[in-house]
C-alpha cells in the first residue's frame, strides 16, 4: 500500500491557514473534515475569515472510522494535546498515512511567546509539504510570522480572535 501524504499549514494568526486548508482541497464526499472540540469559536465547521466553511466533527479523540475515507483535513492541530484530545494526534495521523490515506493540517506553529507547539513541530518534521504562511502585522503591515497576544492571561493554550490576538512583524513583537 502506497502511504498518504502529509501536509501541513502552519504560521502566526490571522495568516489564512484554514483558508488554504479549504480552497486546496476541495470538498467531495470521500474528504472527512476535524475540528477540535476545544475550539467552539465555529460549531462544527471549519471556517476561515475569508469566508470558506465546511462542517467537520468535532472531535477529542481520532475517529474511529478515518479509514473510511481517502482525505483527511484538521483544522487548528496545535489543540490537539492533552486533556482536550485523547492520544498522541501525531501517532494517530501518522497510523492514519500508513493506510494509504491523505492528511492535510492546520495549525500555529508557534504560541505567543514564540515557543514551538510540539504537536506542530514534530508534524512538520514528518510532513511531505510543509506551507509556511505568514499574515500582516497589525501595527505596520510588513510580514508577519508571530502571534502576539494583546494582554496577559492564565492561560497558554486559549481561544480567541482579534479581541485577544494580533499578528505581528519582528520589529512590532513583544511579549503581553
């Protein structure tokens, strides 16, 4: 059996992630679209700020029946550590692949501290295309490839739009 292809999305907020996951792979019945459960910001669906949406299940674990279908698309992958997902994502994507299924992952590569997700991290090393998309820095409008968060939290791992988060450029980082 030929194995599936991996490929992963990855950069700050606000850099059109979901968007690439939807408009390059298009929607057909043999495609099962995931979501976190953590993240309720868009019910079951995947949806990006240009407008694309696709229901998907909300999940805390891989489904049991991913061998049923040809593609697999996963929406914001950096929330799928524990206690919000049951498992290791990665091994489960990585069984996945080994079954000749397709992959295609979503996600911020780094936090707002800039520190790695792991779960990003170690899908990019395995990863046969790997996209880095950046956004534009909301105080200037260079290239951006942090997520900056506007003030400070209990919490590292949180959901939230632009009422919590900015992108931003080298020069317009800083910590909250």
């Amino acid at each position: 059996m030929v194995r599936g292809i991996l490929t992963v999305y990855a950069g700050p907020m606000f850099a059109g992630k979901s968007a690439h996951l939807l408009q390059e792979h298009p929607d057909v019945r043999s495609t099962l679209c995931l979501a976190p459960a953590f993240d309720t910001r868009s019910g079951a669906a995947i949806h990006s700020r240009v407008g694309l949406s696709r229901p998907a299940r909300s999940v805390r674990a891989w489904p049991d029946d991913a061998a049923e279908y040809d593609h697999i698309l996963l929406d914001e992958g950096h929330f799928m550590i524990a206690p919000h997902y049951a498992g290791d994502v990665v091994a489960d994507i990585n069984r996945t692949l080994d079954q000749g299924i397709h992959v295609s992952v979503s996600g911020l590569d780094t936090d707002f501290m800039r520190q790695a997700f792991d779960v990003m991290a170690r899908l990019r090393a395995m990863a046969d295309r790997y996209i880095l998309l950046q956004a534009r820095c909301h105080v200037c409008g260079a290239p951006a490839y942090w997520t900056a968060k506007k003030r400070q939290t209990a919490y590292v791992l949180e959901t939230g739009d632009d009422d919590l988060y900015e992108a931003r450029c080298e020069s317009h980082w800083a910590p909250p």
